[in-house]
C-alpha cells in the first residue's frame, strides 16, 4: 500500500486531499448543528428559570402586604417585621431561580466548544499529513 502512494501524482493527492477536506466540512458542520441544538435547549431552560423566578417575584410583592396584616391580627408582630420575613423569602427563592436560569444562559454555554476543540485537532491532523506525504512524494 505504501508503494501506491509512491506512484501517485501530485494532482491525484490534491484531489483526495480536497475530497478528504470536503467531507471532514461536511462532518464538523453536522457535529456543530447538534452541539448548538443541546445548547439551544439549556438556554430554553435558562429562559423557563427566569420566567419562573419572575412569576415568584411578582406575587412576593403581594404576600409581603398580607404578611403585614396577619403579623398585626394574630401575632402583634411589629408588620414591617413579619412582612420582611415572609416576602424577603419568596424574594429570595425567586432572585435564586432567575440566577440559576442566567447562568445557563451564558454565551460561554452557548458556544459549540465540542466543534471548536475538533477543529484545531482536524486542522493539526492535516499538517502532519501534509507534511508526510510531502515527505514520502520528495524521497520518491
């Protein structure tokens, strides 16, 4: 097999060199088409976080003013006090959620990492091809 790919035209190795090119494109173009995809959806579930950590923070408002009069009618609890414990922790749990649901949406988590690594390593990979049939075609 090594003595074929001594017999072989400069032309010929350009030719399965840009065929080999071609397809690897073809793969690396399929691999990041599914790497964005998984992306996509951590960011859809970045996005539900932030909605859910928004729909607790809008009713936090309204339990803090019914914490205030049921600390007033049942315990004699100062309102501000009882109304700072019971919204600041719906507050708390909903700045936590939208938070979480940032995070996931972050450009890093976005980026198709997978397919960027792979790249570099083709691209290597290609060099030292390159320079070994350059190699084998000189000592011919």
């Amino acid at each position: 097999m090594a003595l074929a790919n001594q017999n072989r035209s400069v032309a010929d190795l350009l030719r399965d060199v840009i065929a080999q090119v071609t397809r690897l494109l073809r793969k690396e173009a399929q691999l990041a088409r599914v790497e964005l995809s998984e992306n996509l959806g951590r960011a859809v579930l970045g996005l539900g976080l932030i909605i859910g950590g928004a729909v607790l923070l809008i009713p936090a408002l309204v339990i803090l003013l019914e914490a205030g009069v049921a600390a007033l009618e049942q315990r004699g609890m100062v309102p501000p006090a009882a109304a700072g414990i019971v919204g600041g922790c719906v507050l708390l749990l909903g700045f936590i959620l939208v938070a979480v649901g940032a995070l996931q949406l972050r450009m890093r988590n976005l980026m198709p990492n997978k397919t960027i690594q792979q790249l570099h390593h083709d691209a290597s990979t290609a060099k030292q091809q390159m320079r070994h049939d350059h190699d084998i075609q000189r000592a011919a």
